[in-house]
C-alpha cells in the first residue's frame, strides 16, 4: 500500500527526447499522478543541495 501511495503522490521527473514527448510522458502521469512533474534543471539543483548537505554532514563529522 505504501508504495502505491508513494508513486502517486511523490513529485515526478520526466524527460524526453523533445517537447512532444515530453508533454506526452506529462498527459499520461497527471491521470495518475497527484505528485508535481519537474524538469530536468530544478531536479539537478535538488540533487547538487542534497549532496552539498550530505558532503558537509560528513565533513563535521570527521572534524
């Protein structure tokens, strides 16, 4: 049960190899997603943070 929860409402990344494509991958999440769709830009920025965060973590740790 969880996992269907978390596949409906946990934000998406989708891409394609163009525009149509892209906005084909959208149509067909949003009739089951509830969750956001992200590009590609904001999904690089979430995982450059998320890693900053886990390198300095690590790096107070060893200090």
């Amino acid at each position: 049960m969880e996992h269907s929860h978390e596949m409906v409402y946990n934000d998406h990344v989708i891409g394609g190899l163009d525009e149509k494509s892209n906005q084909l991958k959208a149509d067909l999440n949003f009739s089951f997603v509830k969750g956001n769709l992200l590009n590609s830009t904001t999904v690089e920025m979430i995982k450059l943070m998320e890693n900053t965060f886990c390198n300095v973590s690590i790096a107070l740790e060893n200090k």
